[in-house]
C-alpha cells in the first residue's frame, strides 16, 4: 500500500495572533477559515488559507518565548523549521506587498545555487523567517549565500 502526502498547512507559534493574522493576510491574500480558543493553556488559534490552497495555523499561547534571526543562516543554527518558502510569480512585487504589510527585508533578491530560481528572505512582524522563491526560466546558476 502507497500512501499519498501533499502540503496541508504549516503551524507557526506568534505572541500577537491579531496583528499576525491582519499581515498575513494582507502579505499573501490568506482568509481566515477557523478561529479557536481553548481555556487551558491559555491559547488561540487561527486558521488562515489562500485560494490556491496555501495554508498556515498561526498559534498564540500564552508564556511563548520569542526567537528571531537575523539572517536566513542565522536561523539555521537552531536545529528546527527556521523558515517556510512561498512561491511567487513577481519576487519584487511580492517583498513589496509583504513589506507594506508589516514585514522587513533581511535579504535582497538574489539567484539561487538551483539554476532558474531567484529568492529573497524577509521577516514577518515577530521576526519568522520567510523565503519568497521565484522560478525564472531565464537565469542560470548564480552564487548566492542561501538557497
């Protein structure tokens, strides 16, 4: 027996859910699809999707530590998920939506060491790490520090 897997959502832990999911759904045209509470530890949840089925599950609980990197290597120093990519079509459009939606630039488009993709990290508003990807038929393979 085979088993199929595809992407669901990614879960990402955040000290200010209301702020977040306001960013993230103005960064990426998410929607919200579910909002839960629970009493006991203090938590809340929200459930944010796109329509091309982009999904992620921004968590707050009460007590959460907060770690932010500076760079894209930075973040790989801790041995967990330090970031999640997103495809995009337009990477200098999509810094600039993001950004006008509360998140900062760590790292300015570049190509990546896989041929025909350029890519860009920038930080939400609590300092996740994103990585914005672009397949651009055009480029070849280019030195970059990530990737």
């Amino acid at each position: 027996m085979t088993t199929s897997i595809s992407y669901d959502h990614v879960g990402l832990s955040v000290a200010d859910l209301d702020s977040q999911r306001r960013s993230y759904a103005e960064a990426f045209a998410l929607h919200e699809q579910n909002y839960t509470e629970l009493a006991q530890p203090r938590t809340r949840i929200a459930f944010l999707r796109a329509a091309t089925g982009l999904a992620i599950e921004l968590v707050e609980r009460a007590g959460s530590a907060q770690h932010r990197s500076q760079s894209a290597l930075e973040g790989a120093r801790l041995q967990s998920y330090f970031h999640w990519a997103l495809a995009v079509t337009d990477l200098e459009h999509a810094i600039a939506t993001a950004v006008a939606a509360g998140a900062e630039p760590i790292s300015a488009p570049a190509k990546a060491q896989r041929p025909g993709i350029r890519f860009a990290y920038i930080q939400d508003p609590e300092g996740n790490l994103i990585e914005l990807v672009q397949a651009d038929a055009g480029l070849d393979s280019g030195t970059a520090n990530s990737e």
